[in-house]
C-alpha cells in the first residue's frame, strides 16, 4: 500500500514537472519565472542550460541530457535559454547632431552565449539590455545629422551593435545585431522634406524641359546650316555648269550677249508696270545704244572675270616654280 502511495506521488511530481518544464519552454530566457521541480531525476531540454545551486551555493550547469540531482541540497536556480531571441526596443525620443528631435523604435536579436554570466552577472538582463540599446542608440545619433541617420541606417545598426557587445560583456549576452524599425521625424521636418523633394523634381524637369528646348533649337539652326550650305553648292554647280557651256560652246559669248541685252530690256519693261515713276535713262529713245550699254557691262564683267582667273593661274605657276626650285 505504501508502495502504491510512493508512485502515485511519484507520478503526480512527474506530471507537475513536465507541465512546470513545457510552460517554461514558451517563455524566452528572459521569462522564465517559473522553475522545473526538483527532482532525482531530470532531462535537460536541447538548446537550455540550468544553472544548479546546492545548499544556496552555485554547484554546476545542466547540459541537454540527463541530470540526477540530490533532493534537498540541489536547487534548479536558473533556466536560460540558448536560442536566439528578438527583444523589442520601445520608441524613444533622440535628437540628431543638427537638433531634429526623432521617435525611433527597433529590434535586438541576442543570445546567451554564457550561462553563468546571463544568472549571476546581471539582475535583469532584458531590462538592463533594453536600457543600453536605447542609450546606446541616443549616443550615435546624436553625433549623426538627419539627412545622415535617414541615409547610413545599416551604418548606424552596426555601430550600437557593437557598442551594446562591448558593454555588455560580463553579461554573458551578445548581440547579434539590432535592426531599427521606424524613424519618426517632427511633422514640421517631414513636410520640409516632401516640399524639397517637389522642389528637387520640379527642378529636374525644368532643367530637362530646358535641355530639350536647347537640343531643338540646335538641330534647327543645324537644319538650316546644311539647307544654306546645298543651296550655295547647287547655285555653285549651275554658275559652274553655264561657264562650262559658255567656253565649250562656239558663239557661246555671243548668245549670252544677247540673253543679258534681253534681261536689260525685260526689266526696265516690269520697273514700268509696278511703279507710277520710272526714271527713264537718256539713251532708252536709243534701242541700239541702250543694247550696246547693256553689252558693255555683261563685257567689264567678262573681262574682270577672265582677268582675275587669269591673275590666279599665274600666281598659282609662280608658286609651283619655287616648290621646284626649292626641291632642286
């Protein structure tokens, strides 16, 4: 009968553990208030460290496993989870190099890396931990300016990483890194920085609006340019083609003699017909003469002309003379 009391005793202190150990598996390290029950024998969750303290006195860690415990003299103190945790960090205010008061919020990712140091070297550690994010965080942007915070975030994250690691040391916790989540500026500078950004684009459209304008009114005087320059050359290559006709032509001068006394007449004949006053010349009354005045012009024309050619041709010898003479 004893016999049947012990192991329904037994049973019920094993059920009380088991219920007492999957609660405590819930909660982060950080939680865990609640203690696995003393007993003889224990198994050691995967991923936990139990820190054992015998008559007060700290006496060993538990490692995942099997663990056989002294009742009454050996005391589960401490539980801490091995696992990586997310801890939130409350918003905060924090003013920036440039005096920007600034609501910031974020995330720490850590784990106990020492199991003896998370128990006994520090009260609280999420509380502790928490503070110095936030003070940490505090420190950097107060050395950074707005427009750097905004701009340099993973700069920033890195930074009070490792500031929280360094002072954090004795804590057996580190940091594997801190994220923050949202950056909340004054309403004042947010509607600054909407009406910047609207000046910006208004600016980059007008500088394009600008630009084009400016590559329009390129390609049209270039445009005109070349129209100018092939009219030249086509005028060029008709003046070229009749001088060519006129000399290879027998009588050529002579019927050209004739077309400019025509033109001569032909335009005095429209001054005539489009002006009420015409000045008439004195030798008009004189057809013949007025055709031989005519044919005198289209003649100095001819010979200036033939002149000039002439004059360039010579030039043009003289200078191969001397490009000889000086070879020789």
């Amino acid at each position: 009968m004893l016999s049947n009391h012990t192991s329904r005793v037994v049973r019920h202190s094993t059920r009380v553990a088991h219920n007492a150990l999957r609660h405590s598996s819930r909660l982060s390290f950080f939680q865990q208030k609640q203690l696995p029950v003393n007993t003889i024998v224990r198994f050691v969750p995967q991923q936990q460290a139990w820190i054992v303290e015998r008559m007060g006195k700290f006496n060993r860690i538990l490692d995942p496993g099997l663990a056989i415990l002294i009742p009454f003299l050996d005391k589960i103190q401490y539980v801490q989870s091995l696992k990586e945790t997310a801890v939130e960090v409350g918003s905060q205010s924090a003013i920036t190099s440039d005096n920007v008061t600034l609501e910031m919020d974020g995330v720490l990712y850590i784990r106990v890396y020492d199991a003896y140091k998370a128990s006994y070297g520090v009260e609280d550690a999420e509380y502790a931990i928490t503070q110095l994010a936030q003070t940490t965080m505090r420190s950097e942007i107060g050395q950074m300016t707005l427009d750097h915070v905004l701009r340099e975030r993973q700069s920033l994250n890195t930074n009070i990483t490792t500031a929280i690691n360094e002072a954090a040391k004795d804590w057996g916790v580190t940091c594997l890194r801190y994220e923050i989540r949202d950056i909340h500026p004054p309403r004042t500078v947010l509607d600054a920085m909407h009406k910047q950004v609207s000046a910006e684009r208004t600016k980059r459209a007008e500088i394009l609006e600008s630009e084009g304008k400016r590559q329009e009114q390129i390609n049209r005087a270039e445009g005109e340019s070349e129209a100018i320059r092939m009219r030249a050359q086509a005028t060029a290559d008709g003046i070229r083609f009749v001088a060519e006709a006129i000399n290879n032509t027998k009588g050529g001068e002579d019927a050209v003699s004739l077309s400019v006394a025509e033109k001569y007449v032909d335009a005095f004949g429209k001054l005539a017909k489009e002006s009420n006053t015409v000045v008439v010349p004195a030798q008009l009354s004189d057809m013949g003469g007025f055709i031989a005045s005519g044919m005198g012009i289209y003649n100095q024309v001819t010979k200036q002309g033939l002149k000039g050619k002439a004059e360039k041709e010579a030039a043009n010898k003289a200078a191969e003379a001397d490009k000889v003479a000086q070879h020789a």
